[in-house]
C-alpha cells in the first residue's frame, strides 16, 4: 500500500476520525487543563464531600481537594503511562520476535521458551511483586516495569509476522541478489511489518493503561502525585459510594474506559485501512 | 470405519495423549520453578535494598530496628550465602511453610491464603464459563447483522475498555446504594459463622451476586468482539460460500461458523486467564470480598512482604492448572490435534 493510498482510506475512515478526535481532546485537556485550574492536586482546597458546583467542576472529596484538578494530572499521568510503558513493551517485543523469528534456530528456541513462560505469569500478579518492593515509584518506573512485563504476546506476534515475511518471493529475491543483510531488514521486512507494530502499539498502549490503574488501585501506584487509580482507590479506601459521593468514582472510571474504548476502536479502524477485506462494503 | 483400523491404533492414541500431557506438564512446571526464582530473587536483588529501607522507617526507634533487622535477618535466611539461601527457600516451600504473615500476626501465610482461597475460586470460575459461553452466544448472534451490530459494538467495547473494578463500584453503587437492593461489602452477614446450611448458602449467595455479575459483565464484551470478528471470518470462508450455494440455511451456516469459531477462543481463554484473575483480584477489593485479592491488598498496605509473595505463589499455580485444563479442553474439542499425531490425518 502506498503513502496515497493509505492516507486516502484513512482519512475516510470513520472510526479512525472519531477516535483521534477524542484522543486528542483529551491530550489537550490532560496538556492544557493543569493551567485551567488554580488548585494543586493535593491541596486540600476547601470544604470536603462538595457535589460538581460552579467552583469545583467535579466536586471534591472527603479531604476536600478538588477532583477536578486531581483529574486532569491524573489523566495526564495515565496517558505518560500507556505511552511510555506501551511503546516500551512494544519495542521490547519488536525486537525479541524479530530476532527470534529472523534468526532461527537455538536462539528462536530459547526466546520463545522465555516469552511462553512470561506469557503464563498474569502480568498484574508480576507487577505486584515488583512493585511492591520499590520504595519509590514514579509515573516513568511503573511504566518501565509495565513495559518490561507486557512484551511476550507481542513478540509471539511478531515472530510469526517475521517468519511470514521471511519466506515471500521478494526477500527471496533479495537475498539472491546478494543484498546485505540489515539491507533487507530495514528496507524489505520493516517496511511491510510497520502498519502490524502500530496496531500492536496502540493494543499495548491501552493495556499499559489498565495495568497501571490496576497497580495504583491496588495500592501500588506512584508514591507523590496523583493517578486516576489512585482517586479510585481511595475513593474505596473513603467508602465514597457508601456516603453517595458518585462524583468522585464516576469520573476517573468513566476517562480511563472511554481512553481505552477509543484506542480499540481506532484499532479495528486501523485494521480496516490496512486489510481491504474487511471495509465496509 | 472403525473396525477396519489396525489393532494399534488406540495405543498409539494414548501414547500421544501421554506424550502431549508430559509435554505440557514440564513446560508448567519449568515456569513454576521460573516465578517461583523470581519470587524469591525480588527482595534479595532489587536495586534500593528494600529491606534496609523497610528498617530506615524505624530510624527514629534504634530498637524496634534492631529486633527488626535480626527478624528479617533470620526470617529470609540473609546471613546465610546465597545458594544455601535458595535451597532453603525450597525446602521450606515444599514443607508448606511460606512464612508468617504480619498483617494477621502469627498466623501461617499459608493458612490465611487457603482460608481466603475458596472465596476467589467460586467468584472466579463461574464468571468465566457464564461470561465464555454467553459472551460467544451474543457475538456469534450479531456478526453480519447491520443494525444489531452497530448498537453492540460499542456496547462490547466500552465493557471490555472499563477496568474490572470500576464497573464493580458502579454496580455496587447502582444496587447497593440507590436501589438497595444487595449488600456491597463481605462474603456473608457479619452475624453469621460460615457452614452448609441453606441460611448460609443463601446469604452468601445474596452477596455473591453483584461481584460476581461486574466480573461476567466485563469479561463478556471481550468474548463477543472476539467471537464476532471470528464469524465474519469464517463466513467468509469456501465451506460457507459452499454451502450457501448448494441452499442451506442460514442457520446452518452459522451454526458450522460457530463450531469452527469457538476453537480459536479457547486458546484466547488461556491467554485472558491472567486478565481475568488480576480482575476478580480487583473486584474483590472493591467489595471487601475476603479473597485472595482482598488480602493482598491488605498485605501491599502493611508491609506484609510474606503475604504477599505467598498470594504470588498462589496466583502462579492457580493459572497454571487452568491452563493445563485449557490444554485438556482443547484436546477435547479439536479433534484434528489427537488425529493428527496419530497419522488419521
């Protein structure tokens, strides 16, 4: 598929125009929205247990900090986290079933060996133990280890991508020709495996985000600042359903869904652009 | 026909079977023995010392440092050299002994994860087979269905999208607090002692029911994408064009595209396993749900390092074995792995 071609089904895709619309609403709002505020995130700002009102958007907590600010950072840090730890873990998994695919062999047999053990771990139950014995965490650390444990079912992909495209007539022909080998690599192989590692990354970028939410809810999360699993988790911790505070629940949940939904959508879109057959006819 | 088969071939079936099962055991049991090192490296490696930092916290009490030093010291076996420490660490699992548990001081970890297992156990695999088999049923009925399939779509995104414990809360808020209708907090009545009497099975039914419909919700909308995309596949396929042009039914077709289709989503139960445990863990927190995943979070919240490895432990094997019974089923249900071994194809 050439650049044309690509950009014409592109943008005529409804689904890819919704979701990057949305995304990048809410980019600009997690980029933007600190300076729409006047509270800091941790700040106990004024009375607790207010519902959304004028002054507090989306009401504040059983501390009285603003939820509306604790939002917006805590939006800005899920979204560092799926870029991060998502591009990581799909740089990792690149790599390794590229390898492993393109080389063969013993070093193949040892690759997958290690990527099918990983991939039976749960990651969460991973993540835990290592999280649990760090005593500072940061946004960039929970990614680094969300990265450094999502990679296995991207390289399995990967791999069996590789070993496809390996054995097409075109590198065939490359290789005949004598063309070097990081040659056919970056200018045969790269090429027509990009559209599947953005597929891949946009998955992974998704599921950084959950895995995050999931450590900070369980108690986990970065140990300053503040996450939307951390509002949710102590939320919990402050029985904010129990005293009614539906405000303080409802919002955090209801952004990390909609980012999550929008990126799956944009993947079947995606998916669409690339794989002709299954346009809508 | 069978009786015109060679007298070996069910020998040669169990065999394989044999061979197929031993296979798939060493490869649990290598990634046991894999978490289980992991488990047992984390605290003695990992960059900052977590230990020393444990202990800095009582830097303003010299002396409930040192008797803590001397406990941990003692109790990971710290001043021992590092293979007699691994060796150790073995042993004592093998004898069941996974230390003591701080949070719940003294007791046995293992006494406090077996007590809580139960509960994860029947909140767990009941929402996966209700969430598999419905979760397919609805996305097999939607495929190729304009009108339908637009409206449910987005319906089984946003459920697979929402974090497992989020959609509990909303449900615990919807029918716990506005409507009143279930309790949003244990396993069963403050008041009651558990036992098998109907008054108790019926109270801790009563509380099962929320966790456990938020777990089926959201596990379901990834099946029914899953299933949905695998039906559009397969009537795509030559059999169905086939079969379309030789004037079957529609229902026919759909009923084969099924069968073809569920094959590929019992491999992708075995993948979401993790998923899903790490989602009943989450829920259960939610609804103070005595699990395995309750206590968890108890143990991350107290320092209960032993805890915490112990649930570990404890995840590990739970989903080895049920991917060991994903391997079973799917011996059961594809028959051309058995037939391909034994040369029938």
């Amino acid at each position: 598929m050439n650049l044309k071609e690509f950009v014409y089904f592109f943008l005529r895709n409804k689904k890819i125009i919704t979701a990057l619309c949305i995304l990048g609403l809410l980019a600009l709002v997690s980029i933007f929205g600190p300076f729409l505020t006047s509270y800091d995130p941790l700040e106990f700002a004024s009375a607790p247990y207010q519902p959304p009102n004028r002054q507090h958007w989306l009401g504040t907590n059983t501390f009285g900090q603003d939820l509306f600010t604790q939002t917006v950072y805590g939006l800005r840090s899920s979204l560092l986290v799926g870029l991060f730890g998502g591009g990581l873990a799909t740089i990792i998994g690149l790599i390794i079933g590229f390898l492993a695919g393109y080389r063969g062999g013993w070093f193949d047999e040892i690759l997958m060996m290690l990527t099918n053990i990983l991939m039976v771990i749960p990651t969460l139950a991973l993540l835990i133990i290592i999280a649990a014995y760090l005593p500072y965490r940061g946004v960039l650390i929970q990614s680094v280890i969300i990265g450094l444990t999502a990679w296995p079912w991207t390289a399995r992909a990967v791999r069996a991508q590789t070993l496809s495209l390996k054995t097409r007539e075109f590198v065939d022909l490359a290789r005949i020709t004598a063309t070097r080998s990081s040659k056919i690599i970056f200018q045969e192989i790269m090429p027509n495996m990009m559209s599947y590692v953005f597929m891949v990354f946009i998955l992974q970028f998704g599921g950084a985000i959950l895995a995050a939410t999931g450590l900070d809810f369980i108690g986990l999360g970065p140990t300053r600042g503040i996450s939307l699993g951390i509002m949710l988790q102590q939320a919990t911790l402050w029985n904010a359903i129990q005293l009614g505070m539906w405000w303080w629940v409802v919002t955090p949940g209801a952004l990390i869904t909609l980012v999550v939904a929008t990126l799956y959508i944009m993947n079947t879109g995606l998916d669409e652009v690339f794989n002709p057959r299954l346009r809508e006819m | 026909m069978n009786f015109s088969r060679p007298k070996g071939r069910d020998c040669s079936e169990v065999i394989f079977l044999r061979k197929y099962l031993l296979k798939k055991i060493l490869i649990y049991v290598l990634t046991f023995f894999f978490a289980a090192t992991i488990n047992w490296a984390i605290p003695r490696f990992m960059p900052g010392n977590p230990i020393h930092f444990l202990i800095a916290r009582f830097a303003t009490l010299p002396e409930s440092a040192k008797v803590l030093q001397s406990y941990f010291t003692q109790a990971f076996g710290l001043d021992r050299p590092l293979m007699e420490q691994y060796v150790n660490f073995w042993r004592a699992f093998f004898k069941g002994d996974l230390g003591i548990s701080i949070y719940l001081y003294p007791q046995p970890v293992l006494k406090v994860i077996l007590r809580s297992l139960p509960y994860t156990v029947l909140l767990l695999l009941p929402a996966i087979i209700v969430s598999f088999v419905i979760g397919n049923r609805f996305g097999a009925f939607v495929a190729r269905k304009k009108y339908l399939d637009n409206i449910a779509l987005p319906i089984f995104y946003t459920l697979t999208a929402a974090p497992y414990f989020w959609f509990g809360i909303l449900l615990a808020w919807l029918f716990g607090v506005v409507l009143k209708v279930f309790p949003i907090a244990g396993a069963y009545s403050f008041a009651m002692t558990p036992s098998f009497s109907w008054r108790f099975v019926s109270n801790y039914l009563y509380h099962w029911i929320l966790p456990f419909s938020s777990l089926v919700l959201v596990m379901l909308g990834g099946w029914a994408i899953g299933m949905r995309n695998m039906i559009i596949y397969e009537l795509e396929a030559n059999y169905s064009r086939y079969m379309e042009a030789l004037g079957s039914s529609q229902s026919l077709i759909r009923r084969y595209a099924y069968r073809n289709a569920i094959l590929p989503q019992v491999t992708g139960l075995a993948i979401q396993l993790g998923t899903a445990v790490a989602g009943t863990l989450t829920t259960e927190i939610v609804f103070s749900y005595p699990g395995i995943g309750y206590i968890l979070m108890q143990g991350i919240l107290n320092q209960d390092y032993f805890l915490i490895q112990g649930c570990f432990l404890f995840i590990i094997v739970g989903v080895l074995i049920a991917n060991f019974i994903v391997d079973i089923l799917y011996l059961i249900i594809d028959p051309r792995i058995r037939k391909s071994y034994t040369g029938e194809i």
